[in-house]
C-alpha cells in the first residue's frame, strides 16, 4: 500500500479545522497526525509524529501563538528531518511573507485570495505528495534521525500514546489510565498477556487491572463527544454494548502506533 503523506495542521478556526478533518477522512493518501491551535503544542506535534508536511496559520488568534514564532522555533531545533510548510493566512503584507519565507516556510496561501478553498489546499499538497515523500526518503538516507536509545523510542511512542487516548477522552484522573498505556506498549513491543504484565507490574490482580482499563474506557465513551470517538476511534467495535474491549482497545492502538513507526522508518 502507498505510504500516505502525514500531516499537522495548526489553525484556530473550529470550522475550518472541522472542514480540513472531515475532507481528509474521506482520502487515503493523506493521514492527519494531529490538529492544535497552539504553537507550543504544535512543535511537540513535530518532534513526536514527525510529519511530512505542516498546513500553518499564521495567526492564531483564537490560540496561542502565531505561525512566525512557530517558524522561528522550528529553526532552532535544526531538525534533520523538517516538514514541508504551507502557510495559509489573511495577512497580505509583501514584507511578512519575506519574513516566513526566510524562516524556511515552502508555499503561501493567502486566504481572500479567489480560488482559495480548504479542497484547494488539500489539492495542492496532494499534487507535491510524491514530491516531498522522495525528498524525505533522501533525507532519511543521509542522515541519523532514527538512531534513536530505546529510551528515546518508548519515550516518543509513550507520548505518542496518550496523545491518541487524549482525544477519545481517557481521563488523566482515571485509575486505567497507566496500565492502559503500559498495556498498550506492552504489545507495541511484540510481547503477549498484555494485562498480566502491568498486573504484575503494579503488584495487582490481573483482573483488578483489566477492570480499572475497561472502566476508563466505558467513561470516556460515556462523556466524550460522539462525533470525537467517530473521528478518533475508527476500528470496528464488536461488542453489544457499543464499547470497545479491554483487547479492541489495546490491539487498535498498539497497531496503529506499529504501522505509524514503521510508516516513519521505511
């Protein structure tokens, strides 16, 4: 299967960001990573998912942040492996866009613009998507970014976990919420008895552990927003009670972060 293009998007306009994850639910050669109107969170965005390409507003009102400081600290981290940068914005200053484009931003995108459309820009990373996979491959090829410590890797796959869990609203509060992550890195990690292990781990019961998941589950899936779990939870869920399993929930996002990493490496 062709690799899709990731991609992060940094916009503070709810329906816009709507617009953009309901567009690129419907393709399959591109893979959103994740969607923040934060410049802070937006770089941690960067160094965790590495993505191929950034959609970036340059002013984020509604956020924290603007698009130039986001480029000016992304500067800093020198990365080896740096994102293709569209900038969408409203501003038109000849001036600003100089700026931006010294700080290594690839591609403009002024708003008022007549044929500027959320369809449009997805259309136009879509139409580079080959380009900027080969330039990245290259990329990969010459330099060392993936020789990562094992610290380093189960740290950025730890993170990258309770990203994921975030969104369909597992509580920080809830008891599960440790040996969820533990469990689900237990099988990232090619091993078996997934609860067993953070049971033994916590000096639990095994099915004291597999309770406290399975009830920070069923919270989440009690007070988070429908249309949150439709977009975020995409796997099949058997069970009658429209809850995923303590497995469902482990092997979906133990395989998502497996063909995500993997995504990245080849």
């Amino acid at each position: 299967m062709e690799k899709p293009l990731s991609l992060l998007l940094v916009e503070d306009d709810r329906e816009e960001c709507n617009a953009f994850m309901r567009m690129i639910d419907t393709i399959k050669d591109i893979r959103l990573v994740g969607v923040t109107d934060n410049e802070d969170k937006a770089l941690e965005y960067v160094k965790d998912h590495l993505p191929d390409a950034v959609i970036l507003d340059l002013e984020l009102h509604c956020g924290s942040g603007n698009g130039i400081a986001f480029l000016e600290a992304l500067e800093k981290m020198r990365m080896k492996l740096r994102p293709y940068i569209l900038v969408t914005t409203n501003n038109i200053s000849r001036i600003t866009h100089e700026r931006i484009r010294q700080l290594g931003a690839d591609f403009i995108m002024v708003k008022s613009q007549k044929n500027y459309s959320i369809g449009n820009v997805i259309e136009f990373l879509r139409s580079l998507k080959k380009t900027i996979l080969d330039l990245r491959k290259k990329m990969h090829e010459k330099s060392d970014i993936l020789e990562e410590s094992p610290h380093e890797i189960r740290r950025r796959q730890t993170d990258r976990i309770t990203v994921e869990i975030d969104k369909v609203g597992i509580s920080p509060k809830a008891l599960g919420r440790s040996y969820l992550i533990d469990a689900i890195m237990h099988r990232v990690e090619g091993n078996s008895g997934h609860v067993a292990a953070v049971a033994d781990k916590y000096g639990k019961t095994d099915a004291s552990v597999e309770r406290a998941i399975q009830n920070a589950i069923n919270r989440a899936w009690s007070t988070a927003h429908p249309d949150d779990l439709l977009l975020y939870y995409t796997s099949q869920i058997r069970s009658d009670k429209g809850v995923p399993t303590v497995m469902e929930f482990i092997c979906y996002y133990a395989n998502k972060l497996k063909a995500e990493y993997q995504s990245v490496v080849t």
